[in-house]
C-alpha cells in the first residue's frame, strides 16, 4: 500500500500521467480500495509468454474479485450504500472483461504497477535533489526532452493557428472574387438598357469592380505571404521535430537497446519501454498534426492557385513530413523480447516485438502479421545496405509467423512468438581457425502495414542480437564466449557483426565480473584480487601489482581459441566452469564469502602455514575445469614439529551431486577453522543435511559419507618402512623432500601426481557399503551365520 499513498501525492503532469493509467479497463476506484491486496500479490511471477502460466493468473483473476466482493459486502450506512452498488459492479465488469483472457489483467496490473513506481521515482528525485549525478543527468536530459515537446506543441498550435486564419482569408477573397465576377457580368448586360440609364449604372458597377480589383490585389499579396509564413513555420517546426526525432531515436532508444544487449551478459536489466513509447507517440501524434496541416495548405493551394513557389515549398514539405514519419516508425519496430543468443536446434524459443507507435497511428485497427527468419551475418549486412530485395534465409524456423496484437490496457501493439523452433540451419564455409561456434546469426523480424487510410505503406524490419546456433549441449561454452565478446565489446552502429580482435583487459575485467555477478545473483563481485589472479593466469605472469595489466590487451585468441600453457583448455573455459560449478552448487557460500576461490597453490600454502593447525580453505582448481579442491595445514605425519599444506583432489558437479560441499566438510574432522579463523560449523552448519531418521520395516537408511583414510585419527603413527598412502610434496618453508608413511598401502594411491586426494577409490567403497546396507537386517544376520 506504500506505493499507493505515495501516488496519491503526486502533482502536475505526474499525477495526470498516473491517472491515465486508469479506465474502464481497471477502475482507480479498484486500486485505491485493494491497494494492499494488489501490491502484496506476485505479478511478477507470471510469464505472459508462457501459457502454462494462465491457470496462475486466472487465480489471481478470481481472487481479485473476490477481495472485490467482500470489501462490497463490508460497506454499510447510507454513506457506503452507493460503494458497494458501485464495487460490485467493478466485480462483475472485471470478471466478465477477463475471463477468457487472465493474462491481460496480469498484464494490466504490472503495467500500473510499474508506471506508478516510476512516477514516484522520478517525483522523488525532483523534489530531494538526490539520487546521484547519474540520476541528475537522467532528469535533465528527460526534462529537456519534455521542454522539447511543449516547444513543439506550442509551434504546432501556432501553426494551426495561421492555417485557420489563412483559410478563412481564402475564403473571404474568393468570396470577393465571386463579387467581382457578378459585376462583370452585370456590366455586360448593361448594353441591353437606354442610355441614360445604363451610363449612370456602368459609372456605378466600374467604381465597385474598381473597389473590388483593388481588394482582390491586396487579399491575393496578403494570402502569397501568410503561404511563404506558414510554410516556413513549418520549415521550423519540422526541424524541431528532426531534433526531437534524434534525441529519441538516436540516443534514448540506441541507449535502451544497448542495456538491452548487456543484459545478455548479465547486466543491469534495460528497463521498461513505456517512457520511450510515450515520447514516440507524443512525436508520432506531432508529426501527424504537421503533416495534416500540410496536406490542408496544399488543398488551399490547389483550390486558389496564386503566381509564386508555393507549389514547390510545399511538395518539399511533404516529402521532408513523410521521412519523418517514415523514420519514426521503422525505428520503433524493436524486439522487446530478444531471442535465446544461443540458439540450440530442436528446442522451443520465444521472442517478442512491439511498434511503440502502433497504438497511436491506429496500426491494430488492421493488425499487420510478422515474419521470422535466420539470417546469416553476410545477409544481415547485405539488408542493412539494402542490397537485398527479398528475406534470404539460412535455416527453417517453425511456428515462425504471429499477428500483432493490441494490449488496450496498456496501450502496446506487439507480437508474441511462444513456440519458435529451429529445425535446420544452413552454415557457410568456415575459413582458417575459425569454429562453428564463432559463426553469428541473426532473427530478421518483418512485417508490412498502412496508416492514414493506406496513405502511407511501411515495410519494417528488425534484427536480433546476434545468435549462435548450436546443436548440443557442449557446445554451449563457447558458443556463450562469442556471445559475451560481441555484447560487451560491439559498437553502435556498426557492421553486423564485427568486434575488435583485442580489447584492454580492464575492459574484459568489467564483462567478466558483470557475468559472474549475474550468475551468482549477488552484489558480491570479483575483487581486485581476484582479477590480478585471473590476469596472472590470462597472462601467464607473476606480478600481483593490478597496475600492471591496465594497459594490457587480451585477443580473442587468447580469450577462448588459444590453451593456456599446459592446459587443454582456454582461459574462458575454466573461468565458465569456475562460475558453472558455483552457480549449481555453491552460490550460497560464495555468497557469504566461504569461498576464496581465486589463488593458486602457492598463494594457498602462504596464507595457511601462517595459521593453526585444522585451518582450512577452498580454491578453485588451477588444473581442472570446473573444480574446487580443499587445501588445508597440518603437521607432517613423518616428521613431528613439521607442519605441511595438503590439498584435496578438486571437486566437480558430479561430487555435489553425491554429496553437498557443507557436508563434505562436516564429514572431515581434522578441519577446524576456515580461513582466516571461522569455526567451520558457524559457516557450514546451516548447510549440513539432517541426521537420516531410524530403520523401518527392517531396513537401514544408507548414508554416504566422506573418509581421508590419513587423517581419521587425530594423530597417525608411521607404520615404518612401508608402501604409503600419501606422497606429498612438502611446502617450500619445509626444508625435507623425503616421502613419509602414515598408513599400510591397501590398493592405488589416493592422491594424483601433484600430492592431490583421489576420492574416487572411497567412494567406491562408500557405494558398496551403501549396497550392504539395502539388504534387509534379517538376511544380513543369514548370512553372515552361514
């Protein structure tokens, strides 16, 4: 209800701007009575694209009107008699309006909801002056827009203005002429009568024409000068309207869409499109004004042709009006909604597109069909430079055509393609080093419609971000590599679809901690460590100083084609497996900052041996992609007062999958504290999984637990001589390299050749106990007194 109280303070144009929002389609008399109720619900929760939804919103529907009906059946006296007569009605009106389509009141709502919030913004950042520089820019900019629109809006009343009053000059000097003609003919039926008579009368008519002439010259001079007038207010006018037209279009809408393509990436979201559609309706509504205005002059001027260029002028009106126009309405066909980047075969899609001056231009009266197509990157150019006459296409897109619709509720023209699917695509030849996942389409958007009355035919189209088709899911990685390079790095304007080969890797730096921080939906980004780390590792360098790698360049190459040295993989593939197994499993203790993460196993040991014993932490694994390794200090089993580093065999989604990190952990008793000195239950407790309940029906609950046979017992003791479990490499402060013994050899060594555990073996042993323990109790008791 805050929202709604706020609202309701607000002044002007803000608040004749929220009452807009309001009509038969859902009565304010509604919002102010449920203004709780409807600000508690979640509207949000309903995919308007998902038709799975609907049984969601038809729920949200009826409660609506019921909440509609009780808060009726509450009113009482004389004063609430008409209220609840009045809401009842709305009860009635709302569930017969919505009925059939619960969508639309879903979409209604948030549109109100959204609208009102950003009024409320907007007036609270007037009045307090707050909201940062970034805010103040934001409110100037959209203030000089607004000051824009009443300078227009004055001209064009002007200009309305001098149209009248040239009209009604016209009209008196044709009366006039119509005057002088009468005398004419008149003084040439003079000759019929005597003479006397006709030479007093001919006196008479000669100084009325003479008179009349006189005026006609005058009325013609002034009708030539209020033409030259009013056609050069309209030069003005339509020169306001192209700066206006610019601003909008060349800047708030290029601004909206390139949000829109960082948003791929993870970006701030772009931001609703209703501000935007209300300027380009208030310009679409301007420029028709002008326009008809035009088209009157010219009327006037073939109805009373007078000596002069006004035949000229005004055939250059018209054309510089109808670019306008023309400009107007390509420019606002947008994809609101942009299609999966990566796009794999097979599978369902959605996509929407809207014209933000279809409502205005009355496009629905004849709702127009849209076209969907693949296009190659070397067809998107070739339409761009309008070397194309006909929609070529590089694959078969089904369920590919959608007629728009109109929303009356909010006043939006759009199309909704819900079950698109890519059945084939059609690649070109691949040169050099390059890789399917490198080649980029595009969806072309098009659809042709008429406005005015067919005066005016329009053929629009649009194109997608750029897509990267894939037809499994391995593919998925770098497919998402060519599709963060071009939506982080792509200029306005530019070429479909070039990007620069190399960018400085602060520039990376930024795309990168905008992925992971959408990944991890945190406000917890990569520190400047972290980014020194991966710099070290993009690099290949030792230096932890962050000034030295500003004014480096990282290449597409290095990024993802090239292996890092002595790796099979590519710097992005490890740092999307890092982010893949974080964003399945560990989003909440990156969250609370458990994890460190971004070191390698040097920088591990140096912060351990510095700290007791049982101290722990976890690091994303150098060697693998995708894995998280435990590294930990301890003494030296073979040699007392010696203290080692040990780490782990990395982690991956297919351990999680097993068994949780938290438990993992819980199962390991020789860790005591995480890294710096956090008890380890206080950060991990609330992750633990709940004991396993008692046997029933006979039968033992499994429960799979973690084991590292050399630290099951608090003090191991060398077992002399013997084959080893444990062939550690020692930390560089301990000055012995010899191999030590803690337990009999029982099969394979536990660790890799880097001194890393292998769980796989126990695991295998966990699984088998695992099996023991499904047999039923008395079986077991069989067996073993067979």
């Amino acid at each position: 209800m805050a929202m709604w109280i706020q609202a309701q303070q607000l002044q002007g144009e803000a608040l004749h701007q929220m009452q807009a929002l309001y009509g038969q389609h859902f009565p304010i008399e509604v919002r102010h009575y449920l203004a709780q109720w409807i600000e508690s619900q979640s509207w949000d929760s309903v995919e308007l694209e998902n038709p799975s939804d609907e049984a969601k919103a038809k729920r949200l529907l009826d409660s609506l009107v019921a909440e509609l009906q009780k808060k009726a059946q509450l009113q009482g006296g004389e004063d609430g008699f008409l209220l609840k007569i009045k809401l009842g009605h709305y009860a009635s009106q709302l569930k017969s309006t919505y009925d059939r389509c619960p969508f639309e009141l879903v979409r209604c709502i948030k549109h109100i909801l959204q609208s009102e919030q950003r009024l409320v913004q907007e007036a609270t950042n007037t009045s307090s002056g707050g909201g940062g520089q970034a805010m103040d820019t934001l409110s100037q900019r959209h203030q000089q827009i607004n000051q824009a629109f009443e300078e227009l809006r004055v001209s064009t009343q002007e200009t309305e203005n001098e149209l009248r009053k040239l009209q009604h000059s016209q009209e008196y000097f044709i009366i006039q002429y119509q005057e002088n003609l009468r005398i004419q003919a008149q003084l040439s039926s003079l000759s019929s009568l005597p003479a006397a008579e006709r030479t007093q009368r001919e006196t008479t008519l000669q100084s009325k024409r003479t008179t009349v002439e006189a005026l006609l010259t005058r009325e013609a001079n002034t009708l030539q000068k209020y033409r030259l007038d009013l056609s050069e207010q309209h030069q003005k006018t339509l020169a306001l309207l192209r700066k206006q037209q610019t601003l909008i279009l060349d800047e708030e809408l290029i601004q909206w869409k390139r949000r829109q393509q960082l948003a791929g990436n993870g970006g701030p979201h772009e931001g609703g499109l209703d501000v935007l559609q209300s300027w380009c309706e208030k310009l679409a509504d301007l420029i028709w004004q002008n326009r008809q205005q035009i088209r009157r002059c010219e009327h006037l001027t073939q109805q009373l042709a007078l000596p002069g260029p006004m035949e000229e002028l005004l055939n250059k009106l018209n054309a510089d009006i109808t670019d306008i126009i023309s400009a107007l309405v390509t420019s606002t066909f947008i994809i609101e909604k942009q299609p999966p980047q990566v796009l794999k075969t097979q599978t369902k899609f959605a996509a929407t597109v809207r014209l933000l001056v279809g409502g205005k231009l009355n496009v629905h009266m004849n709702p127009p069909q849209v076209k969907a197509v693949i296009v190659s990157e070397q067809q998107a150019k070739a339409l761009l430079k309008n070397e194309s006459t006909h929609s070529e296409s590089s694959g078969e897109i089904l369920n590919n055509n959608c007629v728009m619709e109109y929303h009356q509720a909010t006043s939006t023209l759009s199309a909704h393609f819900r079950n698109m699917s890519l059945k084939r695509i059609k690649r070109s030849d691949r040169r050099g080093a390059e890789f399917v996942t490198e080649e980029k389409f595009t969806i072309l958007f098009e659809s042709q419609f008429s406005v005015g009355g067919n005066e005016l035919v329009f053929h629009v189209k649009t194109l997608s971000l750029p897509v990267v088709v894939i037809v499994h899911g391995s593919q998925d990685n770098n497919a998402t590599a060519t599709v963060l390079w071009d939506n982080a790095f792509a200029e306005p304007g530019r070429v479909p679809f070039t990007v620069p080969d190399k960018v400085l890797w602060p520039q990376l730096c930024d795309a990168l901690d905008m992925k992971h921080k959408a990944e991890m939906h945190s406000g917890r980004g990569l520190t400047e460590d972290n980014l020194v780390f991966l710099a070290q590792k993009a690099f290949t360098s030792s230096s932890n100083n962050p000034e030295d790698y500003h004014n480096m360049t990282m290449s597409w190459a290095q990024f993802n084609r090239e292996s890092l040295p002595g790796r099979s993989f590519t710097f992005w593939q490890w740092f999307d497996g890092v982010v893949e197994l974080m964003k399945k499993h560990l989003k909440p203790h990156w969250n609370d900052g458990a994890i460190l993460g971004f070191v390698n196993k040097q920088q591990a040991q140096d912060l351990l041996l510095s700290k007791p014993n049982g101290t722990f932490l976890l690091r994303f694994s150098d060697s693998e992609i995708g894995g998280i390794t435990i590294a930990w200090v301890a003494e030296n089993p073979n040699k007392q007062g010696e203290r080692l580093v040990w780490n782990l065999l990395p982690y991956t989604t297919k351990d999680f999958s097993i068994r949780s990190l938290a438990d993992r952990i819980s199962d390991l008793n020789h860790l005591l504290f995480l890294y710096p000195d956090r008890p380890k239950d206080e950060v991990f407790a609330k992750y633990y999984t709940p004991p396993l309940s008692k046997a029933v029906d006979g039968y033992v609950k499994p429960e799979i637990k973690q084991v590292v046979p050399e630290f099951t017992t608090p003090n191991p003791e060398p077992s002399g001589g013997a084959p080893t479990f444990m062939d550690q490499t020692p930390s560089p402060s301990v000055s012995h390299s010899n191999n030590f013994t803690v337990y009999p050899s029982i099969g394979d060594s536990m660790l890799d050749p880097d001194g890393d555990f292998d769980l796989g073996d126990s695991m295998d042993v966990a699984r088998h106990v695992e099996e023991l323990l499904r047999r039923p109790m008395a079986n077991q008791w069989n067996s073993q007194q067979s």
